[in-house]
C-alpha cells in the first residue's frame, strides 16, 4: 500500500481564497482524522470520520472550515475564505481504531 | 490543543547515550502510544502500550506506563544521530475510542 496519500503537498493562496486539501486514506481503515499542526498552537484534531461518517468536529475552528468523506477513498478539508492565520501543516492520518498513519502533510500558505 | 503533558521540552544529547522523555495525562485510558516527526514530514507510529501492561519493548525502544500516576516514559537506547526528531505521546481515552489526544511533544537533538 502506498501509504495516506494526501494533495497537495504545498499551497500558496491569497486571503479570501477558497482552498481543499485532499485526502486518500489507506485501504480498509475505517477512521481518517484532519489535523492542523503550527508552532503556536502544536497538532490539534480539526475532525475525524468513522465509516464516512463525521463523528467530532469540535476542533474545527469556525464556519469558514468544512471537510467532507463522499467514500471511504476520499476526503476533503475546505477552507473558504482563507485567512493568513490559517498557514500551516495540514495532515490527514487514517487508522482501524489504534495506531495511525499519518500522510506527508499539505503545508498552506495564506498571504 | 493538547491533552496532555511532555517533559522536557527538548532534549540534547551524544550519540551513544540514553534519551528519556516523559508523558503525563488526566483521564481514564484505553491506550497510550508514541509517534515520532522527523522535520516537514508526518508522524510514525513507534509503540502502543495497553492500559493493562506495564512495560513494552520495541527494539531500542522502552516505554513504561503507570496508570496510578497517569504517566508514561519513552526510552530510546543507545541512541542514534538519525534519532534526531520530536516524539509525541498521544492517549486514547476510554470515551473516545480511535481518537488521540497528542502531547506537545519533546524535540530530541542527537550528536554524532
């Protein structure tokens, strides 16, 4: 297996922009995650999904983030309108209950 | 944010010495596991460790637990240059299974 495949690996935008990182997690785990990691504020859980389904979205910061699981193949974390404070390390990690597997990470730039 | 607490912050130490580093938490667990990130990339998964054991080995790797304190220690042996990189502890409470509450993490330097 090719690992959690996450796209892009960078993105730069202007504010106000409208940004969606993807996500492909590896095949068979039932829970993918969408973290957000800064050195000010260190990895924070945004939101996970079991069976496609989300189950906490409590670390999702505000209105302006939503992230979907159309299937067990794909996610996505949308971000509109960005903001400069949005800049960091998005990763999404997927698991069967225990240990997770983290992709490579999307660094976001928001100027 | 952080559930949990690492101690200490960073660690710098020669190739060939021990690394410890410390994990605390505040509620009951399910399991206890330790990740390591190396710079820009994702984390690893190192060990996972039950809250019914103890002590769990992994190579160069020992981790303890003691749920009557609500800590956790990581030990790497013998360490490496390429042991260079931050490692996080992350929990998972009995209320939340599959979810992971991460420590800040403890950034070790190794020299060669």
């Amino acid at each position: 297996d090719a690992g959690v495949i996450q796209s892009p690996r960078h993105e730069v935008t202007e504010m106000g922009q409208e940004v969606t990182l993807r996500c492909k997690p590896i095949s068979g785990h039932d829970y993918l995650f969408w973290y957000r990691q800064t050195m000010m504020r260190g990895l924070e859980l945004l939101i996970y999904f079991n069976n496609n389904v989300p189950i906490d979205d409590s670390g999702m910061p505000e209105d302006r983030f939503s992230a979907k699981m159309p299937n067990a193949s794909f996610s996505t974390l949308k971000i509109q309108p960005s903001e400069p404070r949005d800049s960091a390390v998005y990763f999404c990690a997927s698991s069967l209950g225990d240990e997770q597997f983290f992709g490579p990470g999307t660094r976001l730039t928001v100027l | 944010s952080q559930q949990g607490e690492e101690d200490p912050q960073a660690l710098s130490i020669q190739e060939g010495e021990n690394a410890t580093m410390n994990c605390s938490y505040k509620t009951s667990i399910n399991n206890l596991q330790w990740y390591r990130q190396n710079s820009g990339r994702g984390l690893v998964h190192l060990i996972l460790i039950r809250s019914n054991e103890r002590e769990k080995h992994s190579g160069r790797l020992r981790v303890t637990l003691d749920t009557s304190k609500k800590s956790s220690s990581l030990l790497i042996t013998a360490s490496r240059a390429a042991d260079t990189a931050s490692y996080f502890c992350a929990h998972m409470t009995t209320d939340s299974w599959g979810k992971l509450q991460f420590g800040a993490g403890t950034q070790v330097v190794v020299t060669p």
